[in-house]
C-alpha cells in the first residue's frame, strides 16, 4: 500500500484523535475541507481507514524497549573551567534513549509503544504523562519501587557534551518477569528497538523472543560501558539488524581498542565492522559525530554518509533522532541508505534546537531539509 506524502500525515494526526472531523485535519493541515475529503476516501479505498469513525487498519508497531527517565541539563555561559563553579542555565525534560526513540517515532507517525521502568513518584508520573502526550503508548511500562532514573548532563558553551550522570536504578531493576505480558506484542513488532541500558538478561530475553519471530531488531549500544556488556549477546543464532555504536562504542563490541577520531575508511574500524557481521549484524551504522557516518551492510558493501550541516544549539537526543526517523524510514519502506540520510537529517534539525525532541518534528519537515540543498541548486 503506497501512500502519499499528505495521506501519511492524515494517518498521523487520525491516530492522534481517530474522531477528528474532516475541517480539523484541515485545519491542522493548513489546506481544504474538500481536500481531505478526497484523501480520506482514497484512503478508504487503499484499505488504510476503515469505516465509521475513521477507524485505523491495524499495523505493525515498533516497540521500543530500554531507558526511560528524567534529563538534567546544565550549560555553560562561558567557556568550562573545571574543578570550580560556573556560571550557567539547567532544564529538565523527560529523557531516556528508548523514550527518546519513541517519541521521535510518535511525532513521525509510527504507533509506538515503549517498555520501559519507572518510579512510583511524580517523576515518573509527569514523564509518563508527557510521554502519552506525544503519542507513544505506555501500557507496558514497568512502576517499580526504585525512584524514576535521572540523566544530568553538563554541556560547554556551544552545547557539547562535558559530562554526563546516569542514575538508572529503575531501568536495571527491569526483569524479563516484568515483559511476560508483552510477549505478543513484541512477536508481533514491526520493529524492535532496543537500547543498551537494558540488563544483559532482558536483552537476551528479548532478542531470544525476536529471533523466534522472525522480528527485524535495532540495538542503540549507548555507552561504552554498556557495549561492553552488551557484546556476549551478539551470535549468529541471534541476527540482528543493525547496531547503531559511535567508534569508541564499536570498538566495545568487538573487543578492540579503536581511536575515536578513526575515520570512516580505517582499517581498524573496518576489522570491527566485519567482526560484528560474523556475528549475525546485517548493518552496522558506525556514527562518525560531525563528519557523518559509516553504514556498512553484510554482503551489500559500505557507504560512507555525510552529516547535513547544522547550526549546534544542543547535541543531546541527536543520536535518538536519528535512529528513531531511521527505523520510521525503514518501515515506510525506504532502503537502508535512505533510511541512514533520513536519519541524519532528523538529527541535523533536533540539535539546533535546545530540546532532546524536537517538538515539531514531522515527517514533512524532515522531507523539506533533505529536499532544501536541492531546491538551492535549482
């Protein structure tokens, strides 16, 4: 079922409010009662809606399981001098790389659902509120006695990362106990989206009900630390589908010591694509900061990409941007390559903004960035 641009964007605000009228899709659309009128019935016809209602055709999801928590930023006003007090601004915001994830696919469209752990607090109240609120589905996440995990992240001048502080008690108290009734929805995913703040147990437990499913499977290694932990559960019993790491995350997994500045053509990084290959990754996106990435597919060959230029208001959340506009490019259809370019655009336009998700994050916004350089040229 092929569906045009403003077709998808229907969807995306139907499965937002499944009652909206006619007049306020056009409203929010900025076109014609009259025109959505046509794009509604093709969409009955294309078998997309059903009914009275304007009721969706079930489709295949991505859940997006991992870390769920509280983001703490504080910047700079000048230029860090350590050990001292700096003068600076902090905002908080809820956080999390596979909450991050999901909301980035829920702005896009995707019916998302997210398996994470909470707190029985406010914290935890407040970010699942604001998490629902954005069109991810939380049914299954976990409300455990641990407080809602926080992530402080300490930025310079000009929005680079310092430091940062994980405290994800929560997440690592997640069992696979606790995903027994999202058993079915996990089997019947779209896409799965794991991140590594998960404990090796629930990621082999996961990655276990994939494999036996047939369910295509996206790891976010997220640190090094965590890809280290991570790297045992690679094997070819177990395919993959791609492994998102930055070089230092990369060199974790397969257990060498690369240089993080190593470019997209070093034969060390090369060795250790290959390894992870060997061990059932079919892609393994290498991510290469501001000079792009490395998307190397088994069998298929290796495409370096660039990074679209972008003014750096925050880089935080431009690596959960980019793999949650990949995965929504992939399940509509867009071959890896294309699906790699759409990601790095989605990152290109969340950091120039100081928010981890961009609020108005669109698939047509996105569209427009990849289309701009071409526009420019004509």
């Amino acid at each position: 079922m092929m569906l045009t641009r403003r077709e998808r964007e229907i969807l995306a605000l139907l499965r937002r409010d499944p009652l909206a009228g006619a007049q306020s899709i056009a409203d929010a659309l900025g076109t014609t009662r009259a025109a959505v009128n046509v794009h509604l019935s093709n969409l009955g016809k294309k078998g997309a809606i059903l009914g009275r209602g304007y009721i969706l055709r079930r489709e295949h999801a991505v859940v997006v399981i991992g870390g769920a928590n509280v983001d703490i930023k504080v910047r700079s006003l000048a230029p860090v001098a350590y050990r001292t007090s700096n003068p600076g601004r902090s905002h908080t915001s809820p956080g999390g790389v596979a909450r991050n994830v999901a909301e980035n696919l829920a702005r896009l469209g995707t019916p998302t659902h997210l398996i994470a752990a909470v707190g029985q607090d406010a914290a935890g109240e407040r970010l699942l509120s604001e998490t629902q609120a954005a069109g991810v589905r939380i049914d299954h996440v976990h409300r455990g006695p641990h407080p809602t995990g926080t992530y402080t992240a300490v930025l310079d001048a000009d929005g680079d990362l310092v430091v940062a502080i994980a405290d994800m008690a929560a997440t690592d108290a997640l069992s696979p106990e606790h995903l027994h009734t999202a058993r079915e929805l996990i089997g019947h995913a779209g896409l799965l989206v794991l991140d590594g703040n998960l404990s090796p147990r629930v990621l082999s437990y996961v990655l276990d009900i994939a494999a036996a499913t047939g369910v295509q499977t996206l790891i976010d290694p997220v640190s090094v630390p965590k890809a280290a932990l991570l790297a045992p559960l690679f094997a070819t019993g177990r395919p993959v589908f791609a492994v998102t790491p930055n070089v230092a995350e990369l060199g974790a997994l397969a257990g060498r010591d690369l240089d993080g500045d190593a470019a997209a053509d070093d034969p060390e990084l090369l060795a250790a694509v290959a390894l992870l290959h060997e061990r059932g990754v079919r892609h393994v996106w290498v991510r290469l900061g501001a000079r792009g990435s490395l998307l190397s597919t088994l069998d298929e060959g290796k495409v370096p990409l660039e990074a679209p230029p972008a003014e750096v208001h925050d880089v935080t959340g431009a690596g959960d941007a980019m793999l949650g506009a990949f995965a929504h490019a992939l399940l509509g259809g867009a071959d890896p390559v294309d699906a790699a370019r759409y990601g790095h655009a989605a990152a290109a336009l969340t950091v120039a903004t100081p928010a981890t998700v961009r609020p108005d994050l669109t698939a047509r916004l996105i569209e427009d960035a990849l289309n701009a350089p071409l526009r420019r040229t004509t």
